[in-house]
C-alpha cells in the first residue's frame, strides 16, 4: 500500500500552485487558451492584462465607492469616493525600453495575446435546449522576422487579422549601445455592439536576437558625480557594489519585465519579455553556522562582548 505521506508535495511546490492559481484567477486564461466564458462580460472577469480600444475612457461614475475604515457599505454607512473627478483613460498599450549591444545587429520580437469572440457554445446548452451564447477565446501569436537595428521607428503588425493591433519602436543608437523602445499598441475602434471583442486580453511581448545570443546589456545610470555631495556618492557607490549581480536591464511602461539570463553570468540577458503581474524570489534569511561554514568557528558574534573588547582597546 502506498503512503500518502510520500505524494505530499514540498511547501515550495504548494506556494507555486498557489500563485499559478491566483495569477491565472486574475489575469487568465482559466479555462486553457481555447476557453469559453459563459459571463456578459470578459471585462468582469478578470482584473488585469487588459489593452482598451484606442481613446477608451472611464467615466468617473464607473469607478467604486470605497467605505471609509475598510469597511461597511453605501448603504450602512459613510463612504470614501476612488474615483477621479475627470474621465480616465484606460490604457490601450504597454511597452519597454532597453538597451542592446553594438555588436547585435537584429531583433526578433514575438506577440501574444487572447480575443475572445462571441459565439455559440459546443459544451453548454441554455433552458431552452440551444446552444449558449458564450465569449470563445482563441490564441493570437506571431514571431517576427529578423528586424535589424538601424536608427528610426519600426512597425510590425503580428496577426493580418489584427491590422490594428501593432508592435511600434524607436530605434537610437548612442556611443557605446542601442536604446531601444517597443510598444504592443491596440489600435482598434470599440464597436457599440460586444465590446469586448476589440479588447486585448492577456498580452505578451517578448524580445531576443534571432541567434539567442545575450545582447541585452545593463541600463547606464545616468549619474554625475559632480552634481552629488560626498555622502551621497558614496552611498550610490556603495549601493552599486551591493547590488552589482542583480542588473536591470530595461524599464517597463505599464508593466513590468523580466529578464532571463545565461547560466553563471548576470551582467547580460538573451531574452526579455513583459510580466503584467510582476514576480520576485525574496532568498532566505538564515544565519550560517559552523556546519556550512567552518570558518565561523571561534568567531565571536555577541554584540555585548565585542562592545567591551571595543571600549578595552579604547
């Protein structure tokens, strides 16, 4: 008979489902990228990773009352208004900026995205006995050809389905690097009929040199000494000695990125793409001990004592 204690898995494990659920919960696909949504909207159900039909703006009546303390309602109570006091415009981009090796000469740049289209369902059927009508989801994804780097703008159109939906860049070149700027823009018009459907749900942009190389270099921090007073040099310099292994290799617009790095080296990346829930592994903070580490032996750590040694010397 087997043990169920041997199918348990590792807290690490069970922490990683978690956030596969949460971030699936609020940003989807939940059903799979060929799911089926039986709500009125797909706006209602998820939260985030979501590009607007070009100047789709939010009234301020849409935005929630909050109530004051974190809790009660409108109705039991009095409440906090988040809504701004003009229209917002909900965002119908993302982007990155980042810099590239002089020695590359290409990028290749992959988008993804989820359309969802209102149809009729081949798994659920209404009171009725028809089909229901259903939003469908279908998977836009396309892989660019080699794009080389030269100065000026860059415009890519992945889905000819799409036209409106376009990957738009800046290309500069300074004296030691290429700056590089990539938008996923929706373009499209939102028709008054199933909006949803001009609407870019889960989208992804992913960016690499046609070779895989690692020609994705560190920011430069545009800093001049001279313009900083003595202490707080060298504090900027201390700060870049800490963090000198954890680079950052571009700045995200409206979403985050993620860089993935070769094997032992942290200083340059091979690929870049876009996180619209951002992730970090925070590293465990317990203390060495002798087993792990023999030269602590004989090592005197007691504040107290070594505070006494100080004042002795003294």
């Amino acid at each position: 008979m087997t043990s169920l204690l041997s199918s348990i898995p590792s807290p690490t494990k069970i922490r990683e489902e978690l956030e596969r659920m949460v971030l699936k919960d609020l940003l989807g696909p939940v059903g799979g990228p060929e799911e089926e949504i039986d709500e009125p909207s797909v706006r209602d159900r998820y939260l985030v990773g979501m590009l607007a039909p070009k100047r789709q703006e939010l009234s301020p009546e849409q935005f929630d009352e909050l109530p004051q303390g974190g809790s009660g309602s409108v109705e039991d109570g009095a409440t906090e208004s988040s809504s701004p006091t003009t229209k917002t415009m909900f965002p119908s981009s993302f982007g990155m900026t980042f810099c590239v090796g002089l020695e590359a000469e290409a990028l290749q740049i992959t988008a993804r995205w989820g359309h969802y289209h209102r149809d009729r369902s081949e798994r659920l059927t209404a009171a009725s006995g028809d089909k229901k009508l259903v939003w469908k989801r279908t998977q836009r994804e396309a892989v660019s050809e080699a794009i080389p780097l030269k100065v000026g703008r860059l415009n890519w159109t992945p889905d000819g389905e799409f036209p409106e939906v376009q990957v738009q860049g800046l290309v500069r070149k300074r004296d030691d690097f290429w700056s590089v700027t990539l938008f996923l823009v929706n373009g499209q018009q939102e028709p008054k009929k199933l909006r949803d459907s001009a609407w870019v749900f889960q989208p992804e942009l992913i960016v690499e040199s046609p070779g895989k190389e690692a020609i994705f270099h560190s920011r430069p921090q545009q800093k001049d000494p001279g313009k900083s007073d003595p202490v707080t040099f060298a504090e900027e310099q201390e700060m870049a000695m800490l963090y000198r292994h954890h680079v950052e290799f571009g700045v995200g617009h409206g979403v985050s990125i993620h860089a993935e790095c070769p094997d032992g080296i942290c200083d340059k990346a091979f690929r870049l793409s876009t996180r619209v829930v951002p992730t970090h592994e925070v590293p465990q903070t317990t203390p060495p001990t002798t087993a792990n580490w023999p030269r602590m032996s004989g090592l005197v750590l007691d504040m107290k004592e070594l505070g006494e040694t100080a004042h002795v010397s003294d």
